[in-house]
C-alpha cells in the first residue's frame, strides 16, 4: 500500500475511546487521526490518560473535521458492527473482515481511512451509504458487538503488515483513481438513472450498490475515465435521441 492510511473516529462520546483508538494507531504506524464532532479532549483527562505515548503526536496533532472532508478526500472504509447480514442489506453488505480488507489494501495506491462510529448506534446508515467499503470484525453470535477502541485495535493489528515494515509491499502497485475522479463517476451514474426513468424511490440503493461494488474494485483513473465517458454519452442520447438517429444514418 503506497497511499496513506488513516483514522477517523464519528461522533464519539466517550474521550477515552479516542484515547485508546490514538495508542492502538501509535502500536501499529499509524498517525493521522480526523475526528468529527468529538467530545472535550482535556490534556489533563481521560483520552491522553488512555493514549500511552500517542499523547505526544497522535492526540494532539488530530485535526477536527466534517463528514464530508473524510468522504471527498479519501478511499473510505466505515467499521461497523454487521450481524445476520445478506445481500438484501444494500447498505452494511457485502463486507471485508479486516484480513480480506489487509489483503484489498495492500496492493492498491489509495490513501485510505477507516471510520469508526460512536459506542452505542456506531455510524448511521445515511453515513454508511456515502463510504466505499465495509469492514466487519467477526466475533460470537451471541455478543457480536465490540467496544469502540477494541474493534480499532483489531482492525488496526490486522493491517499492520501496510503500516511496519515498507518491504512487506508488493511490488506492483494498482494506481486507483482519485477521489474527485470516482466522485465525478457516482455523479453522472445518478444522472444516467434520472435518464432512464429508474424508480425514484429505488435510486439512493442503486447508487449505494453502485459505491460499493466500485469501492471493492479500486478502479484506475482510466477505467473511471471511461466509464464515465459511456454513461455521459447515454444520458446526452436519452436527453437529445435525435443524436442516436443522426449516428445512425453516417
């Protein structure tokens, strides 16, 4: 993995959560921390309590941000509880455990972030539905549900080979398309759905599973460039037919 990793903590509620999700990141090489609408992370409290040495760069160096900062500048990863999930839940499936997801990153140029959720409801759906991927620690059926900093650590420890040691990568690195490039994509996929008349109550799941299936698939610059050129093309047809009948007459 060439591009960067990094960690995201949504809306938690507990300071020392993010204490003990800022060590586990110290353990494992990673040292950027984004938070969004954190609690008061006191110096002299409980998060740089929990932080072991990351109370000297990782806590203080986080950097408070929106929502929308992580989604259009990063490949996202959201980390969430799944159980008894199937190919009908569109929004928490299909999901990597963290080893699948180890094995995804780790020949892809993509700077990546794990978001993690709040303690108790952990990240809603409405924010699920904007990230690239899912990500699911596996634990017993009968308590399936891991605290906040434990499930950063697991994820963490399982990718620890992309953040160690630089001579673990592979040597061939698959160049994924920008953000702003797969952005662009899930913006003209939306319009060619408006194109085609497709169910308007059913667009919001369709482009979700659009995102996911992409997510998964890491595309280059040029396969996002060429898709998105087909779907452009599409939607100027459905928009002016007169077009399609011009072509077909040269």
């Amino acid at each position: 993995m060439v591009g960067s990793l990094s960690v995201a903590v949504v809306g938690a509620e507990t300071p020392g959560n993010v204490g003990t999700i800022a060590r586990a990141m110290k353990n494992f090489g990673v040292s950027d921390l984004y938070l969004v609408d954190p609690p008061e992370l006191d110096p002299e409290g409980e998060a740089y309590g929990f932080a072991g040495h990351a109370r000297e760069d990782v806590l203080p160096d986080a950097r408070e941000v929106e929502f929308d900062y992580l989604v259009e500048r990063f490949h996202t990863v959201g980390c969430t509880a799944v159980t008894n999930e199937d190919e009908t839940s569109h929004v928490r499936y299909p999901f990597r455990t963290p080893r699948e997801l180890a094995d995804s990153l780790g020949g892809v140029d993509a700077d990546t972030c794990l978001v993690f959720g709040r303690e108790r409801v952990g990240l809603t759906n409405d924010e699920l539905a904007r990230l690239d991927e899912i990500c699911s620690v596996p634990a017993g059926a009968d308590y399936p549900v891991l605290n906040l900093g434990q499930a950063a650590t697991v994820v963490l420890y399982e990718l620890r080979e992309l953040t160690l040691d630089d001579t673990q990568h592979p040597d061939s690195i698959h160049e994924r398309a920008t953000e702003r490039e797969i952005e662009g994509l899930y913006g003209e996929f939306e319009r060619f759905l408006g194109n085609i008349n497709h169910p308007e109550g059913k667009r919001a799941k369709t482009t979700r599973m659009f995102r996911r299936v992409l997510g998964r698939a890491h595309p280059t610059g040029r396969e996002v460039s060429t898709l998105r050129g087909l779907l452009r093309r599409a939607s100027g047809l459905l928009e002016h037919p007169e077009r399609l009948v011009e072509d077909s007459e040269d």
